[in-house]
C-alpha cells in the first residue's frame, strides 16, 4: 500500500492543532506510565511519526489519535483501575500500528535509540532524522 493510498482511508479529518496537542502532552504522560506499560517502545514510535515532518497529516491521522487517546484522561477503561487500567490504551496503540503497517519499521527503530539511550523523559529533537516513509511504505 502506497502513502497515497493511506492518505485516502484517513483523509483530513486530524487538525495540525490535534498533532500539537499531541506532541504537546505526549513526553508528560510518558512520565506518568514509564515502568508501568509494556507499550511504551509503541507509543514513542507513533510519537516520532506524527513529529516527521515528511508523513502527510492524512496518514498521521492514526497515529495522532492513537496518541491522544493514550494521553486523555478520559478512557473506556480508566487508567486508575489496577492491572487492566491500560488495556484499552494498549487496544488503541496495537491497532494503529496495525494499521500502519511496514510505515511504523523506521520510527520504532528511532523509539529503539530513545531506549538505548537510557530513555529521558523530554523531547529528543535531536532523535529524529530524515526518513523517506514512501520507501517504508511500499517495501514491507
């Protein structure tokens, strides 16, 4: 599947202000779960995607609203509730990197390096590089 033809199933529905409310918020509640997720690799992944600046909107779209669920207060499951408070964050994560397939390889990659580097908790501009995503998105 082509960049194109994400661009097309997600369309503009996701606002450039919904990617900064995203990115916004995003290393705060990083802070809050760290330890506590096993999908954080995930998440910081998704993170590093809607920050590049080559990924049309259109097919951020996942991405963002995957992330703005993580970080809502407001959950099915709330996150207080012990044991399964995350479930169904990890539900919502999990399906965007379904969704976006062979295009999240080179940001889970970069989410692999925030790791090495002992995992600091701000935002590592210095972390994200140029990725050609329409090579990621048409060789799985």
């Amino acid at each position: 599947m082509s960049v194109r033809d994400y661009s097309k199933i997600f369309g503009q529905d996701v606002t450039p202000e919904d990617v900064d409310r995203a990115k916004a918020a995003f290393w705060k509640k990083m802070q809050q779960v760290l330890g506590r997720v096993p999908f954080g690799r995930q998440a910081v992944g998704l993170y590093y995607m809607i920050r590049d600046q080559k990924v049309p909107l259109g097919v951020k779209a996942t991405a963002v609203l995957a992330l703005l669920y993580f970080i809502s207060p407001v959950d099915v499951i709330p996150d207080v509730i012990p044991f399964t408070g995350y479930l169904d964050d990890a539900a919502v994560i999990s399906s965007a990197l379904t969704v976006l397939g062979p295009m999240m390889k080179p940001f889970l990659a970069l989410a692999d390096k925030w790791i090495e580097k002992g995992r600091p908790l701000k935002d590592e501009a210095e972390v994200v590089v140029d990725i050609d995503i329409k090579q990621h998105a048409t060789n799985p």
